[in-house]
C-alpha cells in the first residue's frame, strides 16, 4: 500500500493545494539537512608573521553570514607568485560555487587550468580545499577529523630536528629532545649537506673558480655513518632516528650509503634521491633494509604511486598543501595503506600553522599514519593565529575547535608584511662541488 508521502511525490506541484506543497518543502529541506551554501568570494592575506616566513592564506568567505574558511596558499620561494594565480584566476573561477562540493570544486580546479600537477596551482588548490573543509567541519560543529571518521590514535606523535658542529654536539641536543619526550629525533650535523662540506676555499678547485662551501660525496659517505655510529654508542636504542639526505647525492652514493646507515637501525633516512632519479630506489631495495622516506618535492601521484604500489619506500614524505591539499591527501593515505607504506608529512622549516593543522586532522583520523615533523611557531604567530597547536612531549594537539580550529587576525598579519620581490641572492636551495656545478637538492 502506497504511503501519503510517497503518493504526494508523484504528483506536480500545481495538482498540490498550497499547504500541502508547503509541508512537502518542508519535509524536502528537512530530508537535505543543511541548506545550500556558496562561495561569494575570497581574499588572500600575506604575511611573515613576525619572523622570517613568507605566508599567503585563503579566507573564503559563503553565502551564511560570518561562516568563512581559512587555507594555506603557503609557496617560500615563489609566494607572489600563488597570490597572483588566487587573485587573478581562481578565485573568480570558484566565486559562486557551491561550496558543500568540496571533491567536484577539486576536480574542477585541477582541470581549469589543463596543464596540471604543478606546485603553485597545487597549493592554491589546497588552500580552496583546506577552506572548504574547514567551513564544513565549522558548519558541522566538530574538529575536521570527526569528520573524517574520527580518531584512530589519541595524539600526532612527531619527530624533532637535532643539529650540531660535532657527533658529540648532535648527541648532547638529540639526548634535550629525548628528555622533552620525543621518541623520534632526526639527526643532522652543519645542517642539510652538513659532515660533507668542504670549507669555504680549501681543497683542490679550478683558478679564479667557485670559492663557497663545496658539497663532497665521498667526505659526506664517511663522516655521515660515524655521526650516527656515535649516536647510537652514546644514546642506545632508545631514541627513534632519523636524518635528511635532502637529494645531494648520485644514485650511486645513494645506494652506497643505505647500506652503510644499515647497522644504526634507522626509523627512517629520507630523500636519498632527487626526484629524477627515484627509478634507483630499486636498486637500494635490492641491496639493504634501511628503511626509505622519499617525496618532500613530489607534485604528481605518478611520482608516489610507483614507489608505494612497489613497497620502495616505507614513508611517504609529501607536504599537504604540496599536493593539492587535504582530499589528495586522504587519498594518497588509502593508497598507503593498501600497500604498507606510512605517511610521514613534511611540516618543517617554511611551512604555517595552517597546513600543520590539515596535516593533524587527516593524519588522527588515517591508520596509515607514521610519524609528523615538528615545527616550532614563535609568540606572534600563536597571537596572530589563535589555535595553532600546541607541541607537549614529542605529540601535537590542536585546539579540538571545528573546522580545522584556527582562525586569523588579520589586523596583526598586517603588521608584518610578506617581503615584496626582489632578493636576487642565491637560495639554500643552491649547492655547489668544487668545480662550481650544482647540486641538485
């Protein structure tokens, strides 16, 4: 027997009486839950925030009044460059939208502009899909990570960065972390290159050549293992380690120092290879277990789903807003755990408390989660962004807001103003050898 509601579907509206097509909206609108919200505009906010960043972030703003999101549109080498792209292209492009579609809005971003899977329109994409979710979890009541499913871990556990001049100075500032609670602790010396950098004009080098701090691979190959010997005769076994190759050296010495970092039992030694060259990781497979991280520079699923669909790497290494942001994400977290690989985000170094808090949220909620890098934000950037979250004992908490639990007082980032382009001098990014060619990092 056909119920009145169902009956009632059937017939036009016109054949309805006014109450009746009333209450039948009614019920409609009920049945949809919350009513339809779109997009009425956008803005990008720079900012250095107070240090030494270069910051964009997206507020995007929807058709309930006072309900907005916030993004990270975060690039350190090219940030002019992201708030051109937002400003002039996408966020006409989404204004208008419906802003509840958070996987078609994604979609359709990547393909606006056909040439695709590129590092700036990835992190201005990211920075229209962290909003978007940030407005649902806020129009939802809950932190995003409810929204994704829930907790699977009580905390995001991190590891910290520990340096010196000596494998006696790394030792003494990674033993500080292990008493702060870190059990994680990447171990580097003089920085990225650091045990393999010839001093400042010393050394066999052409005339009238390059006078700079000169990578070696061999003095890296013997002086990188001894680090870590030290380390592990002065701290035990207690502390996880980790250290950052960053991309200096040839498939050959990469090869040559997995199997040396062998007996040092490592969490993990990440980005060993530049991304042309990740083809060699089968070789390291082959050779050692020295447990791989790879894909702080990654942009395109083609570049992480050969090496986790073929168990290359334990740990993937990709920053969040670096690839388009919290759906990709989630997405590249499902394909690692099909295959055992384990998400480790990059969230170090230039990054914002925006993009560390989407990485938060999608890694409590994922079960192929590993590990997260720690960053440190001084005082003003918890004032100008109130909700950062907190580091206590080697684990990062968020602020258990909704959305993502952030918000921005764009009264303070005024204060500190994104530098304006023009520095010509050479970046970090710029490693040279001895006979003054580069470095790939």
């Amino acid at each position: 027997m056909m119920r009145r509601r169902d009956l009632l579907k059937l017939l036009p509206a016109a054949a309805l009486p006014a109450r009746l097509l009333a209450a039948q909206q009614r019920e409609a609108a009920r049945t949809r839950g919350l009513p339809p919200l779109k997009i009425t505009g956008a803005k990008v906010i720079t900012t250095s925030g107070g240090a030494r960043y270069q910051w964009a972030f997206l507020k995007v703003f929807t058709s309930e009044p006072g309900l907005y999101g916030i993004g990270s549109a975060n690039n350190v080498m090219n940030p002019w460059t992201v708030v051109t792209a937002l400003e002039k292209h996408l966020i006409p492009f989404w204004t208008g939208k419906d802003a509840n579609r958070i996987e078609d809005l994604w979609q359709a971003s990547y393909v606006r502009s056909y040439w695709r899977n590129a590092s700036i329109l990835n992190v201005a994409n990211g920075a229209l899909d962290m909003a978007l979710w940030d407005i649902k979890g806020k129009r939802a009541g809950m932190p995003l990570y409810e929204l994704l499913g829930g907790k699977a871990r009580d905390a995001v556990p991190l590891y910290a960065h520990a340096d010196g001049r000596s494998p006696e100075e790394v030792a003494e500032n990674v033993r500080k972390y292990m008493d702060e609670g870190y059990r994680h602790v990447r171990a580097q010396m003089g920085g990225y290159g650091g045990g393999g950098m010839i001093p400042p004009g010393q050394g066999s080098r052409p005339e009238g050549g390059f006078a700079g701090p000169a990578f070696d691979e061999e003095a890296y190959l013997e002086t990188i293992p001894k680090l870590f010997e030290t380390l592990r005769v002065k701290l035990g076994r207690d502390v996880k380690l980790l250290h950052d190759v960053h991309e200096h050296l040839t498939p050959a010495g990469a090869v040559e120092f997995a199997k040396r970092m062998e007996p040092y039992r490592m969490f993990f030694v990440e980005d060993i290879l530049p991304p042309e060259q990740i083809d060699h990781f089968r070789r390291i497979r082959q050779v050692t277990s020295t447990p791989m991280a790879m894909g702080e520079l990654f942009t395109h699923p083609l570049e992480w789903n050969p090496l986790i669909a073929e168990r290359l790497i334990d740990f993937v290494r990709c920053r969040v807003s670096a690839i388009g942001g919290i759906t990709p994400a989630r997405k590249l977290a499902a394909v690692c755990e099909a295959f055992g690989c384990r998400t480790a985000f990059q969230e170090g170094g230039d990054n914002d408390p925006v993009n560390q808090l989407a990485a938060y949220h999608v890694d409590l909620s994922i079960s192929s989660f590993g590990i997260q890098e720690e960053n440190h934000f001084p005082q003003s950037v918890h004032e100008m962004l109130p909700g950062t979250a907190q580091l206590q004992g080697g684990y990062l908490y968020g602020s258990d807001g909704p959305g993502l639990g952030i918000d921005l007082d764009e009264k303070l980032a005024a204060r500190y103003p994104m530098a304006e382009p023009g520095d010509v001098s050479e970046p970090w990014t710029v490693v040279r050898g001895m006979d003054g060619s580069l470095v790939r990092p």
